[in-house]
C-alpha cells in the first residue's frame, strides 16, 4: 500500500473511531448513524432506516475482514491490513453505505445534493464543516450540487486511487 493510501485510511479511521478511544468497534458505528440520523432528522424514515442497515453491513464487513484476533474490535494495524481487501470490493461492500448516505442527503429526492446537505451528513461523521463545504465545492466544481455519480466516484477514488497527483482522489473527507 502507498503513503497516500495509508493517510486516507488514517484519517477514514479517525472518523470511524467515533469515541476516540483508538479501537473501532460496533459501538463506533452505532454512534455514527446515530449522530448522522440526528443531524438529518431522519432517526424514523425509510432512509434512516436504510442508512443504518447500511452502516452495520459495512461494520460485520470491516470486522469479518480486519478483526484478525476476533475481540471484535479493529486496531490501525488490523484496519490498514484490511481496508485494502474492502477496497477491493468496494461496490459491494463499500458503496451500498455511500448510496444510503447519498439518499439520506438527498433531502427532497430530486437525485441532487446540495452544499448545506452535504456538509450536515460530513460533520456529523466527524469532518470540519469548514473542510466538508471546501471538499463540496472541490467535488462538484462549484456547480452547487452534487449527484450520486460525483459521490461515488469520490469514495471508489478515496478508498481505491493511490496517485498522489491525482487530488480528487482525497477530496471526500476533507484535508489528509
């Protein structure tokens, strides 16, 4: 794995270290969903729902792959050794948790996602707003909306990209 891989996943394992307290665990993901659920006002709709099925999909992944020593928490080593198996079959296990949240910040349906959306679902996974609306405007080349095509590309670029040329490929979660 490259040295910018290894930044990406540093910073993705920040934000999913929900409590911080240097392990990723069930528990981390629950926070997360809730704090997203929260934040969107969507704790008792069908895409509330959907978004938290989707992040414990993405958890019994992450753990069924990193969790090398079955305590069912994940270390930085067990995650970086893994996320590149995850990365590898991102539309599977990966993107189906992009699209939920994608449909979560896609407040009236219209298949766009607007800046002050975007930026309520990042910083409460944890990212900056400051960070989350320049990642935005980055994104969608100031066009003022994002579509679930643009976010997808971004993630399959955060998880998979290691050029580090290649800037877009580090956009989604605000500066490494």
């Amino acid at each position: 794995m490259g040295a910018l891989l290894d930044q990406k996943y540093e910073k993705l394992f920040s934000l999913l270290d929900t409590n911080g307290d240097g392990v990723i665990a069930e528990n981390d993901f629950e926070l997360m969903a809730g704090r997203v659920l929260t934040a969107t006002d969507e704790e008792r709709t069908e895409k509330g729902e959907k978004y938290a099925d989707e992040m414990r999909n993405y958890w019994r992944a992450l753990r069924d792959t990193a969790d090398a020593d079955g305590d069912g928490r994940i270390s930085k080593d067990e995650f970086h050794q893994a996320l590149h198996q995850v990365s590898n079959t991102f539309d599977t296990l990966v993107g189906p948790l992009y699209q939920a949240g994608f449909h979560l910040a896609d407040r009236d349906d219209d298949g766009l996602v607007g800046r002050e959306d975007f930026v309520t679902v990042l910083a409460a996974i944890g990212v900056r707003a400051p960070e989350a609306g320049a990642s935005f405007d980055r994104l969608t080349e100031q066009s003022g909306q994002l579509t679930k095509n643009q976010l997808m590309a971004a993630a399959t670029q955060y998880y998979c990209n290691e050029d580090p040329a290649d800037t877009a490929s580090h956009l989604l979660f605000g500066a490494l």
